[in-house]
C-alpha cells in the first residue's frame, strides 16, 4: 500500500528535500508551500498522514493541525510537526494542537527514515480505515433502526467505515437504518447500524456503519486487509 502524505512547508528548498527523502521511501507526497491550499486539500482529500512546518504565513502550522483534528476525513491521520525551534513551549502547543510527532531541522534522509518507520504502521492503518473495494451484494436494510419492512438495494463498495449504496428510495442524508449483506466468503453481516452521510444521484448513496459487533467488525477487517494486499 502506497501512503498518501502532505507535506506542508513554506520554504521550497526544505520542502522538496523532504518530498524527495518521502518518495524514496516509496510515498506518494502532496507538497503544499502555500498553507491556504493545503487546509483546502485537508477539507476535501483523503491523507494517510501529515508533515507540517510550525512557522508559516497565512495558516501556521498549530491551526493546519487544529484544521486536520476537526475535518470529518483526516481527523485521526498522524500529524509530524517540522520545527527548528526546540522548545518546551512550541510543543506543548503541538501537542495541544493534535499532533504526534516532532522533527527538527535541518533534518537528514537517516531521521526521516527513522521517524517514517515509527509512523508507518498508524498511516498505513487509517489508509486501511478508508481504502474502499468494489463490493457487489445485495443488501437488506430496516430504516430508521427500528422492526419494519425490510427494503433491499445494492452495494456499489464497500470499507471499514461503511459502504456505497445503489440509491433507493427511503435513503435519504441523515437517515438511520440497520444493514444486513454476505461478503464473498459467504459471511454474513446482520444488523450492522449505519447513518446515511452523502447522497449523490449519480454516484449512489454513501452510509457510515455506527456500529459493527466484534466479529462483524473483523470479518470486515480482515476482507479489506486480505483484498488491499493482493
């Protein structure tokens, strides 16, 4: 799996060396040296994880930060703080502010190296969380999460976090129902609750699982896992 970055940093020189240290590591890197693209990019873009510098005109690094804790997508991404400033107060804020770690410059191909390897594993788990699979299965769903009539659609893919649906009537933003539907392996999901969160007519209809029971949870996990790797 090939992690999404963004780095974000107002001095092109230090910027493209730590895209290039990134890439060598087999990243894919977003690199922003203008702060306001990059809170734009983290309001609409998916990210598996955030490096950004801590002094910088328009949007400092704190708010970027505050900005990614509080974005529905990139709200758990790990965050790396880049700062030449070493002081107990600059990361207290950090800290503060969301982010996990610290690398102080100048840095070197051996610490960024060092410091990825650390990280890897959480980046590569939210890209986990998020990576969506063409899924197709009929699905069975009670509106509203109450006993009723059962209506059935169609799932278009599928992820750890919920599924796109084929639209439908009842399906509407903001509706609360209960999901049944088999995996490829013949197992069955019952009683999964989801929330409808995006309504698109011509893509379909997006819904957030609220609650899996454990071994839903990691039949799904272990579908998305087994399915990334191939």
């Amino acid at each position: 799996m090939k992690l999404r970055i963004m780095a974000v940093d107002d001095e092109p020189a230090l910027l493209e060396l730590l895209k290039s240290h990134l890439e060598w590591q087999g990243c894919e890197v977003a690199d922003f040296t203008d702060s306001r693209d990059a809170a734009k990019c983290l309001s609409d873009e998916k990210i598996d994880g955030l490096f950004v510098d801590v002094k910088m005109p328009h949007v400092d690094g704190f708010t970027l930060v505050e900005m990614a804790r509080n974005s529905k997508l990139n709200a758990r991404v790990p965050v790396v703080m880049l700062t030449g400033m070493d002081d107990g107060e600059t990361m207290r804020r950090g800290f503060a502010a969301g982010a996990n770690f610290f690398l102080g410059k100048p840095f070197t191909r051996d610490r960024i190296y060092r410091l990825l390897s650390a990280t890897r594993g959480l980046m590569s788990r939210e890209k986990q969380r998020y990576a969506r699979l063409p899924y197709r299965s009929l699905v069975d769903f009670i509106l509203d999460l109450a006993p009723g009539t059962s209506h059935r659609t169609q799932s278009i893919d599928i992820s750890e976090g919920g599924m796109m649906l084929s639209p439908s009537e009842g399906l509407a933003l903001g509706r609360e129902l209960s999901l049944s539907f088999s995996l490829p392996d013949a197992s069955r999901l019952d009683n999964a609750r989801a929330k409808v969160v995006r309504v698109a007519p011509a893509v379909g209809v997006g819904v957030m699982f609220l609650t899996l029971n454990p071994r839903d949870a990691k039949l799904l996990e272990s579908f998305v896992i087994d399915h990334l790797e191939e």
